[in-house]
C-alpha cells in the first residue's frame, strides 16, 4: 500500500540465533532484541484489526511482546509471547515445554481473538454494565489458580481448550467474544439449544451498541514489555515448570502404560509422534464410538500426547496392534472424563 512503511521479513538474522540452547538459556529477555513488527506476527494483527472492522468496530487493541498472553486488567491491550517472534524460540520452546502455544495460524488467530475481548472489555469498561454481570457473573471474583471445568456442559462456549470459558466470568466473556468474531462463525446454529447461544447474543448486542463508538479507556501502556525484562530465560521456563508441576495422572499413566512402553524398540518410535500421525484418523473414529463431541475428544487426545512425552512412553511391537490398543485407551479417557466432572486444571 503506498506510503504505508511495511514491516521488516521475519528472516532477519540475529546474533543469537546460532548459540545453543544452553547458552540461549542464560540470556536477558531485554538482550534479545525482539520488535512486534518484525515479527511475523504483526500481520496477523493487522488481519486481528481487519476481523473487527469487519463488525464495525471501531477499537484498535494495542499489542506488545511479554514472556506471555497476557491481558492486563484495566488496559485496552494485551502482549504476546516472545517465542512466536522468531523460529528459534519457537524450537526452544517446543524442546523446553513440549508444545508451542498459539505455534500455527489457526491456533494463533483463536487466541488473539480471545484476547481482543479482554481488551474490548477493558477499553469499553463492559465488566461495569448490568447485562454483562447477569450474564457472565461479577468479573471482580477473584481469580483462581485452578478450576475443575464440567465437560458436558452447555452453559460455556467451546474455543480455546481445556474449557476455559469455565474458568473465570472475565474468561467466558473472552471466549464468547472470540466465538462471535470469528468471521464465517455460525454461532447462532452451532449453538442452537445451548444455554450458551444466550451469551452470545449479548455479546451481539453489546458490540452493536458499541461498534462505532470510540474506547472511553485509550492507555497505550505496555505492562510486562520484553524491552525491560532482565530476567533470563532460564529463569522463565524454571518458573513455568514448577507452576505446572504435572499432578497426578494415576489412571490415566495406567491406560498409557498398558498401550506403550518406556523401552524403545527398533526403530524406536515415540509414543507421542505415534499418536500425533494417529490424530487424523482416530479423531473421527473416537467421536462415533463414544458418542461425544469433537471437542472433548480433541482436549483428551491433546492431554494424552504431551503425558506420552512426559512419562517417555514408546510404541510396543505392532504398530496396527498398538494403533487398535491406542483407541481402546483413548476411549476409556473419553468416557471417563465425559462421566468426571474434569481433573483440576491450572491456570
């Protein structure tokens, strides 16, 4: 577009790109050198900023690069995580934690609109407004450092995983945003009969009432920005992992572990990557079979990969027979936590 400066590609070399990980470790977040916009993640905000005009909405959120999502109340922004600015974190954080969190399109784009409801929400203050507080409950509940969601629930909208709209009014109001930005979202039908299609069209509502209206909050202020963190990031992940401290996962380990093994055949084939290939077609298979939604079945098979990497887990003789064994354990996860009301889950 002409006069419009575009954004440096995000092949840009750094210095750091070349250190191994242990060295890349002991680094500052300050030293890094990190900007937004030569990222490529400022295009995906900019489609962000597209998806709300789209709706009329005149708002713009701010964003900035932290060692998180991170929304801050009272502010009409949020940061984004450092590792999704360059492939090399990207590679740390994968090795460090065992997934990448918003790491493909898809998945970055359904987070980023969940967080452009926080920051709607603060910059319009809407937490304030009656109809919000009688739908969502009082945002000033305090915030809690785990919750057990109810599966079968349909009361909460289904987006990010883990039922995260369960956690926390300020969560549903996020989630059910994200629901009704997305664009082609056919809201209004895939949630026919569900108590949640109620909260959707409030949230319909409010945001016709605000489209055009400018934020009363307009702070541009950055919270946590990586430019001034002089934590290291060995320091960060250290923090992370002792925050989520795996629980115990006792039935689950014993399903696992009946399936797989922890001695590696030849080849050796990991657990995880075996059920990663799997995924495509198990899904499906484990929907029909139980009988439930593609959501839990998603969220079971999700937890069931990263447990495979943590207890280093690998396939046992057979592959069509581990394949076999595989969705009968998977099953009985399903169904188990279709019954439950769901394992405590961390925030």
């Amino acid at each position: 577009m002409p006069g419009r400066t575009r954004p440096r590609r995000s092949g840009r070399r750094y210095w750091w790109t070349r250190l191994g990980d242990e060295e890349l470790l002991d680094l500052r977040f300050c030293d890094l050198g990190l900007a937004l916009d030569r990222s490529p993640l400022a295009r995906h905000v900019e489609q962000l900023y597209a998806e709300l005009g789209a709706r009329g909405i005149a708002f713009r959120p701010h964003c900035w690069l932290g060692e998180e999502w991170f929304s801050p109340d009272g502010v009409p922004g949020f940061a984004l995580p450092f590792f999704l600015a360059h492939p090399r974190l990207r590679r740390l954080e994968r090795r460090m934690l065992g997934e990448v969190e918003g790491g493909n399109r898809n998945w970055f784009m359904r987070i980023l609109r969940h967080e452009a409801g926080h920051a709607v929400d603060n910059a319009y203050r809407l937490r304030r407004r009656r109809v919000w507080r009688e739908t969502f409950g009082p945002a000033g509940l305090p915030y809690p450092d785990s919750y057990r969601p109810r599966p079968g629930s349909r009361r909460y909208v289904q987006h990010l995983g883990s039922w995260y709209a369960q956690s926390h009014p300020t969560e549903d109001f996020a989630e059910t945003f994200a629901v009704w930005l997305k664009p082609g979202s056919r809201w209004r039908s895939d949630y026919r009969d569900w108590p949640a299609l109620g909260k959707l069209e409030v949230v319909d509502a409010l945001m016709a009432g605000i489209a055009a209206q400018p934020a009363p909050v307009r702070s541009r202020i950055h919270i946590d920005s990586l430019a001034h963190d002089t934590r290291t990031l060995r320091q960060h992940y250290a923090a992370i992992l002792k925050r989520y401290a795996a629980p115990s996962h006792r039935d689950e380990d014993e399903l696992l572990e009946r399936v797989f093994t922890t001695e590696p055949g030849t080849p050796a084939l990991r657990a995880a990557t075996f059920l990663r290939r799997l995924r495509p077609r198990l899904h499906p298979q484990l929907v029909a079979r139980v009988g439930c939604s593609e959501y839990l079945v998603h969220q079971v098979m999700r937890a069931a990969i990263r447990r495979c990497t943590e207890l280093g887990l690998y396939v046992r003789g057979d592959r069509r027979r581990a394949a076999r064994n595989a969705e009968w354990a998977l099953a009985r996860l399903v169904r188990s936590f279709e019954r439950s009301a769901g394992r405590r889950l961390t925030l």
